[in-house]
C-alpha cells in the first residue's frame, strides 16, 4: 500500500481550501461517516476477499459501475476502490463538484496488479496491490479508512470553525477587513457585509485592491500617517480617517489596524475593525466652535474694558481741545488723543490677527527668519547696548505658517528687549534639532535667553493670559496669549524659565516647532465676519 498524495493535497482537493494555519476549532464536531464503501471491479476473487476485508471494518460494499459515475452521489460512500484508469475518472468527477462538506468525501483507492507501476494510480489517494494476504489486506484498508477519518474530522473541525467565524464576522455591526501582508501593496482579502453596507462597495468590488482607495485623494491626512507608522512598526493602532463611500459622501472612519502572525511568528495579515464615526465627529466639533465662540465672547468683554480706558481719555481730550483756544495746548491734547487711538487700534488688530486666515504652510528655514527678525531689531538692540549672540543648529528647515511663527519670534525678542532695556544687557538666540518633550515629535526649539528683569512667580503663572501685562500702558498683554495659540496650532509648545536673583537674572524661553507640524492652514473656526461682527459691538 502507498499514500499517492500528500495528505495537504488530499485535503485541498476535498475542499479546495487550504487548511487554516490556526490550531484546529476546539468546540465539539460530530463527523459521522456514512460507512459504505463502492467497489468497481469485475467479479473474482480479489473481489470477494475485498469486499469481506472490508466488512470486518465495518463498511457495508456497494458495486459501483463505471457508468454510474455520472449519476451517482460520490458522497454517499468513504472509500471507493477501483482500477487506477477509473480512479482517476473518479478523481475528476470529485473535483468537478464545489464540496459544501468535505468531511462526506470518499477517499479513492486504486487497486493495482502487482506488476503495476504505483505511478499509474496518480489519480488516487492510496493504491494497495492485489492479490495479497487478507490479513496484510486488512491492516492496510484500516490505516487508509483511518487516515481518511482522521482527515476528515479536521477537516470538519476547521470548517466549523470557519463556519463559526464567518457568523460572527456577519453579525458585528462593525466592518472588519483582512488585508494580506504577504503581497505586495496588502490588497484585501475580506470583508464582511458590514463593510460593505458602512462603504457602500461589495467583497467582489475591493477584494484584491489595497484599501486606500477608500481615501479618494485625501491622502496627507494625519490619521493615515498614523497607519503608515503602524504599519511600518508591525503595530496595532486606531486612526480616524476621512473615507469616502462608493457614492462619493464622506464619513469619518475610526479604524482599529491589527497584524496577524501565523505560527512562525511571520506577518500574513492585517484585520481592520472599522467604525463610522461621523455623528461623534460632528458633535465634537460643534463644541469645540461653541468653545471658540464662547472664547470671542470672552475677548470682546475684555476688549471692551480694555478700550474703554483710552476711549475715555479721548473723549476728554477732544472736550479740553474744543475749548482750547491755545495751539501750543490744542496741539498737545490732540496729540495725546492720537496715542490713545493708536493704541485701541494695537489692541484691535492684535486680537484679529488670531483669528486671520492663514497662509499655506511652507518649509522655513529657523535661522534665516531669526536672522531677518534681529535685523529688523538691530537699531533698537544697539540703542540699549544689548549684545546677541546667534547660534545656529536647526540644520533642518520646518514645515510652518512663516508670518506667523515670525510674530512668534519677533514677540520673543522685543519682550527680551524690554526686560533689558533698563541695563546693558545680553540675548542668546539659539536653534538645536531636538524631539519635542511633550509630543515626541521631531522638530526645532528656539530658545531666547535674556539677562533682563527676570519674572516674579505670580507674573510666571499668568503670562499666557489674554491681557496680562506688567508694562502698564505700554504693554497689550496679547502677545504671549497669541503667540502660544499659534505654537500650539503647530502641535509644539513654550516653556519658560526664569530668575529674579540679583547674581543672574534673566528668562529664558524655548519654542518648539516640530518638523512637520501643520501640514494644512487650518480653517478659520469662525469665519472672519462672525469675529469683525462681534467688535463694532463693543
Ligand atoms: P506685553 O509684552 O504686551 O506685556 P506679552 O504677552 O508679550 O504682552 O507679555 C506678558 C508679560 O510677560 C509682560 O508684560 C512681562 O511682564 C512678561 N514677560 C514676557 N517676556 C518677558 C521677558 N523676556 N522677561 C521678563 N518678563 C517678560
């Protein structure tokens, strides 16, 4: 006796489906067989001893006629014994049916002559050569019908274990895909109709296509850089992406990526388990425009006090310049009246700078913009005697909104100024490569070291505080406030260290700018008239 095939190839021919690489189900599987065994042979003795081997193993024996082949249901037996010629027809007719039940299939022995070359019986599972012995007959029938069972009842088990996940891959209302990692571009494998009703595509439609189509040309989305990190990592991650349905509406996509290893530890797959988050999405931002309009109306208060100080003084100057028939006076009470002007007009525009537009972001070079913001400074810097030292590492340029991290910068540098502005003092600017301590990110700091007045901690503490100022008139207070807002909208930060010590005062503020930080100028929250409304109403 011999086993022709590799039981791998027994099994995928029963099924046509490889078995799962997964350890088999666990959960109870009763495979019955149906124990009838068909014989197509001429009537003889090989026949007779067969047919008697056989029943000690306990399987009834049908003849089985080579015409029958068309008619019969093959499925109906476990074992058919024949010549090698009608064995490979057999084979055939097997392979001609989509098996729905692999663990019914009859495993097809060939009955060679002794002179017979084993390789003649190709079409068959096993071959055993009569005449021989009905005992060495009976051992082999047994091991054959045993290693056909046995098959089969893993056979049975993986199917119902693919049966048990195929239900719960339908009934999830989530949408789960399987993507294979060992071709390239990962085109998908599966997914489930969950899928495809959250998509509006079928299985038929995505299978085989990497999954980005979903994306449409929105590709520069944070949450798909999130994913090309996982992936290149072999990580599990969750990302909300803006996807588009096969009808062009878009929804917001929360998807959780999983790798799948088989038991050598190898990537074969990525399961997704993807959720429609729109209304979350929506409602998110709903609140965080409330927030923002909450915000405005936080500003206009404030604005409001805060100009109505100097509107007052002009109101008074213009009185007093009404009944002034001096011009030395006239001209003195009018020029003050223009002071307080210009100033409500520093406050105004401040605060609307905030909400501007943006421009496109761009690659900025750190060093050339500090540069050109010290050379703008450089007449006030030499008239209070304050030394600079520029040292420049930020090799790399960063990707930002250039007029904006300009006021940034130029913020920094003109507070230094008036820190200093008392003594003779000294500003270090300096530019480093380094990963951003709150984010991880990789980017720019840019560290402004003064040896000015220094800062009480109660000033510390209130610093990025809208209208905070200890310059009294001079000052604004919005120059900080605007300047962390703008550093945030980048994904960076600003931190602060300072000293009134009388050995070494000074303050030393640090700005990091990631590399990569605003890909997009970000849509205004309000649009600009919501804001310009808002302020004739003060
Ligand atoms: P303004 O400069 O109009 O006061 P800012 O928001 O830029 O508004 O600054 C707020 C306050 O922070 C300043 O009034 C000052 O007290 C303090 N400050 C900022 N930078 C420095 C510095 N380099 N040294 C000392 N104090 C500073």
């Amino acid at each position: 006796m011999s086993f022709t095939r590799p039981a791998s190839d027994v099994l995928s021919r029963l099924g046509k489906v490889a078995l799962p690489d997964e350890p088999a189900f666990e959960g109870s599987v009763t495979v019955t067989f149906p124990g009838v065994a068909a014989i197509s042979l001429g009537d003889g003795t090989d026949r007779r001893v067969l047919t008697s081997v056989l029943e000690q193993l306990g399987l009834s024996v049908h003849p089985l006629q080579s015409t029958d082949f068309g008619s019969a249901d093959l499925r109906n037996y476990e074992l058919v014994l024949t010549s090698p010629a009608l064995a490979r027809q057999v084979y055939t007719r097997l392979g001609e049916h989509p098996l729905q039940d692999a663990g019914a299939y009859p495993a097809v022995v060939s009955i060679c002559a002794p002179d017979q070359d084993a390789g003649a019986a190709g079409g068959s599972d096993a071959c055993i050569t009569l005449p021989q012995d009905p005992a060495a007959l009976l051992a082999q029938l047994s091991v054959i019908l045993y290693a056909h069972r046995a098959f089969a009842r893993r056979y049975q088990s993986a199917m119902e274990e693919l049966r048990l996940n195929r239900r719960i891959f339908r009934s999830v209302t989530s949408g789960i895909s399987v993507a294979d990692a060992t071709k390239p571009d990962m085109p998908l494998t599966y997914v489930n109709p969950a899928f495809e009703v959250m998509t509006g595509y079928s299985l038929e439609e995505v299978v085989g296509r990497n999954c980005r189509f979903l994306q449409r040309n929105e590709r520069d989305q944070p949450g798909v850089a999130l994913l090309r990190r996982a992936i290149a990592n072999r990580e599990q991650t969750t990302a909300v992406l803006r996807n588009f349905r096969r009808d062009g509406t878009s929804f917001w996509n929360e998807l959780v990526i999983s790798p799948i290893r088989n038991r050598d530890g190898e990537l074969t797959h990525y399961v997704g388990i993807q959720n429609d988050v729109t209304a979350r999405m929506e409602f998110e931002a709903a609140l965080r425009q409330s927030e923002k309009l909450a915000a405005v109306n936080r500003l206009a208060a404030t604005m409001a006090h805060e100009i109505n100080n100097p509107l007052e003084s002009v109101m008074n100057l213009l009185f007093l310049a009404q009944h002034e028939s001096d011009p030395q006076r006239l001209k003195h009470y009018i020029s003050e009246a223009d002071n307080e002007v210009r100033r409500i007009a520093v406050i105004t525009t401040e605060s609307l700078r905030f909400y501007r537009q943006s421009t496109r972001p761009r690659a900025v070079d750190c060093d050339d913009l500090l540069t050109s913001v010290l050379d703008l400074y450089a007449p006030k810097l030499s008239r209070f005697n304050i030394a600079v030292v520029h040292t420049r590492r930020a090799h790399a340029p960063v990707v930002c909104l250039e007029s904006e991290v300009r006021q940034v910068v130029s913020n920094m540098v003109r507070n230094a100024i008036d820190a200093m502005r008392a003594d003779a003092g000294r500003l270090e600017v300096r530019t480093r490569v380094r990963t951003g301590w709150k984010t991880g990110l990789r980017g720019v700091s840019l560290t402004f070291a003064d040896t000015g007045s220094g800062m009480s901690t109660e000033t510390q503490q209130k610093l990025f505080t809208p209208f905070f100022t200890t310059k009294g008139y001079a000052g604004t207070g919005l120059g900080l406030w605007v300047s962390s807002n703008i550093v945030e909208r980048h994904r960076g930060h600003i931190a602060v260290r300072s000293s009134q010590n009388p050995r070494h005062p000074g303050t030393v503020f640090t700005v990091f700018l990631p590399f990569d930080g605003i890909r997009e100028a970000p849509a205004p929250d309000l649009p600009p008239e919501a804001v310009t409304s808002l302020l004739p109403a003060l």
